[in-house]
C-alpha cells in the first residue's frame, strides 16, 4: 500500500513525501529537487515507531532502526496510524 503526503503541508510543496508498505517491509522516498532520499526498511530492524498527530494540522511518521531515525511528515492522521499500524503487525510476524 502506498501512502503519500500531502502537498499543501510544510516542505512538500512540489515532491511530496510518500511511505510505501511492502510485505518484507516498509520503503520511505524523501524526493527533492536536485536528490532524494529513498530508506527501504525490514520490518524485523525497526526498533520503534511513533507518531505525532496534532489536532489541526498534517501527522509526522517517525521509526527507528539500528539506530538511525526515519521521519516524514504531512500524512492525514489516518494514514499515520494506518502506517502504524501495519509496522506494528508486520514486525508481529
């Protein structure tokens, strides 16, 4: 499942940010406008994941693997906790 930003929150004006959730596990692409940032995950090395959903305003994603932090931001707040959530049950496995 893919999930993208949206364009209208900070820093994702032109290229926004997008978390896809695979099966093995999950890839997050940060494009810009020269370069990219493209962290492809396995469920089993992600340590955490948290996420800040405000009450009015775009949801940050955070996780941590051995020891480095992946962060996107401006995700609905459903799409966050459905992001969550599929780390959550992909890590259970």
């Amino acid at each position: 499942m893919k999930y993208t930003a949206s364009r209208l929150s900070e820093g994702n004006k032109i290229f926004p940010a997008q978390v896809i959730v695979e099966p093995t596990g999950i890839t997050v692409r940060i494009p810009g406008f020269f370069s990219g940032d493209e962290t492809t995950v396995a469920y089993n090395s992600i340590s955490a994941v948290e996420i800040d959903t405000p009450l009015i305003g775009f949801s940050t994603i955070r996780f941590y693997h051995n020891g480095n932090k992946v962060e996107a931001h401006g995700f609905s707040k459903a799409d966050a906790k459905a992001i969550k959530q599929a780390i959550e049950v992909g890590r259970s496995r």
